[in-house]
C-alpha cells in the first residue's frame, strides 16, 4: 500500500459521510450518482480538512466538465469538517460496467 492511496483500507467515518455526499452527484450523461456508477475509487480526509477523491470516467474521451467539479466540491465541502477538495482523475484501473452498483444496473436497463 502506498503513501498516497489507502485502498482496501475501510473508510473512516468522514470519509464514509464524504461518500454518501457524493452519491447526490448525478452523472448528467446517465442520470446516475458517481458512487452508484463505480466512479469514485478512493476517498480520503487528513487531518487538516483537506479531502482527495480519487476517481475516473465513464471514458477518456467524457471530460471533467467545469459543472461537474463543481458539484463534486459542493458535495464535498457540504460534509462538516472538510475545507478542501482535490481530485485525483485516473484511467487505471479502467472503468467498465462491472464496477456499476445493482441499483445503476436497473435503473439503466442492464441485466446480468
């Protein structure tokens, strides 16, 4: 495990609230929230409020819209205790429509 990710690590109470903060940010594209999707890869919060959503697209080609971002640190920021919200967009691993919630595969009309 690196320094800069704690994945597998379980999240901590602020990040599980960051979490659900984010579940109120739709994908304008699909009508989903990120978390349902399977966007948001790792969450973390230090010490100082600060906060890092490390996260992908549903493609490289989908950008990281200035209404998006915004919506992300809105709902970020919403969560009592962080000041701070930085980004970290990655295309490792890939998304695909594995890593869709059950929820997002219904709503979408995906079976299996």
């Amino acid at each position: 495990m690196s320094a800069d990710q704690n994945e597998g690590a379980p999240f901590s109470p602020i990040e599980n609230k960051v979490m659900a903060a984010l579940e109120n940010v739709i994908d304008p594209e699909l009508g989903i929230d990120l978390v349902n999707l399977g966007l948001i890869y790792d969450v973390q919060v230090y010490e100082e409020g600060e906060c890092l959503i490390t996260m992908t697209l549903t493609t490289m080609g989908c950008p990281l819209g200035d209404l998006l971002n915004s919506k992300i640190n809105k709902a970020v920021k919403s969560v009592d205790g962080i000041t701070e919200c930085d980004i970290n967009l990655v295309w490792e691993p890939a998304w695909d429509m594995s890593k869709m919630s059950r929820f997002a595969k219904i709503a979408l009309g995906i079976h299996g």
